[in-house]
DNA sequence: CAATTTCATCGTATTTTTACGATAAAGGAA
DNA sequence: TTCCTTTATCGTAAAAATACGATGAAATTG
C-alpha cells in the first residue's frame, strides 16, 4: 500500500536539534563574505584574523564579528596563538553538515 | 609536485555566479519557518497558501512574503490555480543544490 | 451581477543584521 | 618596563529582514 504521495526530489527528514543545528548553518554560510572566509580557509588553514580582514572589504571588527559567526554556528574554529588568532575549518561538523545534507537532499 | 597545503574536508570549488546562487539559497533555507515550509511541501505537494498558512504561526502576508523569498531563490515554483495558487518543491533547482553541495563539500 | 474566497502587494512597525570607529586586553619585542 | 601588534568587544548607525493589518485583484459561487 502506498501514500498516496508523489516521490519527492528530497525527503527533509530532519527535526529537532538536528534541523534547528542545520538551519542555522545554512543561515551562517547564506552571506556572501562569510562564503568568502569559508572558502579562503579551505586554502589558507591556520590563517589568522589579519589575513582575513586583509581578504575582505570591511573592517577589522566587522570581520571579527563574521567570524564570530561562523564559529557559533560550528563552520570554524579558532585557536588564541600569542597575540593572535588561528582559524581552520571545524572539520568535524562540515562532515555532519554534508552527511546531513547528503541523506534529507 | 604538491602544493603544501594539506586535504581539506571540503573544496568549496565554486564561484562567481554559481556561488551567488548557492549562496542565496543558504540564506532562503536558512530560516527556520521557511525550512518548515520546505518539509511540509514534501509531504503535501501541489498544496496552496492557505494550507501553508495554517501550518505556520503567522499572518497571511508574512507567509506570502516567505513563499515569495523560497521562490526567488528557487526552492520552489507556485502556479497559480484559479484563485489560489499552489506550491510545489522546484525539483530542478534543488536536484542543482544537492548536486553543488555533494561536489564541493 | 453581487458576494465570497484566495492571496499577493502595500504601507509600516519592530527586530535583526551588518557595518564602522573606538577601546581594551593580551602577548611579544625593544 | 614601555612600545607595538593583534584582535575581540562595545557602542552605535544604517540597512535588511521579519511581521502585521489593510487593500485590491482575480476567480469562483450563488
């Protein structure tokens, strides 16, 4: 016995903390210049802030708060090294983030 | 000859206007009752405004402007059916997002 | 035709996001 | 210690997103 229901391009099968998780990645990664910062990390792991703001039009603190974003949401992670601040990729929840997207698209 | 950067968890292979559009597509899914809007149209296809409205807490017009922010971003496409107009999942568009999201995470 | 249903759009208020300069904290260099 | 570098945070201004009620357009119903 069916549903009735058409197969669908997706499933969405997500609830909960998982979906709240996913969502505000989404939401994160949704801004052109955080895009940019994702994607510089992926060539330049370990870059610190000033690199970064060297990247971006926008000001020091404006990238600050960017990756402070970012962090929040899980994409980075940032270690305090001397006066400054080392970003890599959260390696670990980019891999959730893509076996989540990979199973509900 | 290697580059010495080391393997990363994601390639983030993309850019100028592929990009833009994924990344607009973050941002549409990234809100919470826009993702609920998305999972509810797996399940009722061919579904019209004010079934979407009943689902959600909220006016009439801020659904419309929801469904209108999911359908420029092309999640999803709405025909208009005598004086409703039905939603469905843009298959299309979204089979391009899971392809793009496999290829560069 | 008149009344009703459905929904997108308009105008507007509130909240959130984005952006900047200034400041302060913390570590390294002189 | 005294500077200098680096960067997070604070305060605030501007822009964008979110939300609502009211309105009007379009199609169906009576």
């Amino acid at each position: 016995m069916t549903t009735g229901i058409p197969e669908s391009c997706c499933t969405l099968d997500i609830a909960g903390q998982d979906q709240a998780r996913l969502v505000e990645m989404f939401k994160a990664i949704g801004n052109p210049h955080r895009f940019e910062v994702m994607k510089f990390l992926v060539t330049h792991p370990g870059c610190i802030t000033g690199d970064i703001v060297a990247l971006l039009p926008l000001a020091q603190s404006t990238v600050s708060q960017h990756l402070k974003v970012l962090r929040q949401a899980g994409w980075i992670e940032g270690e305090v090294e001397g006066p400054a601040t080392s970003y890599c990729l959260h390696e670990e929840n980019i891999a959730w983030f893509s076996a989540k997207v990979g199973e509900i698209f």
